[in-house]
C-alpha cells in the first residue's frame, strides 16, 4: 500500500465497515485490529443488555473511528 488514499486502505475501510478491525487486520496491524474489535463488539455487547444500553453510542464510536483509521493509514518510511 502507497498511502493514504491508496486502494489497499479504501479496501480495508470498506472491510473495517463491515466488521470492525478487519481492515487494520487486512493491513497487517494486528494489535490494532483486536483492540477495535474488541472494543466495538464488547460495547455492542454490553448494549444488548437492557440495563447498559447507553454503551451503543460509544461501541458506535468506535466502529467509525476503525473505519477512519483504517482509511488514513499511512505506512512509515524507512
């Protein structure tokens, strides 16, 4: 992948918009990807539970933020 607007990270927003952290995976960034899956799932989780609805918005928030940063991912220069 070339950088950010390159069609590799389109890819991978797309996939991180379908299950969140695929496209970090899809990148070769694992640590990121369990962390953002990890935290989406785990606050729609705790949505589903009648008592701890509010925690949607924030696994929402998160679901977004995969996307986006799956999206301006730019590889360092070495």
């Amino acid at each position: 992948m070339s950088g950010q607007g390159s069609g590799g990270n389109v890819i991978a927003a797309v996939c991180s918009f379908f299950i969140p952290g695929l496209g970090q995976l899809v990148q070769g960034r694992v640590l990121s990807a369990l962390v953002f899956c990890v935290l989406s799932y785990g606050c729609y989780s705790l949505a589903m539970t009648v008592i701890l609805f509010f925690f949607w918005p924030i696994g929402l928030i998160f679901h977004i933020w995969s996307i986006i940063n799956a999206a301006r991912y730019r590889r360092r220069e070495l």
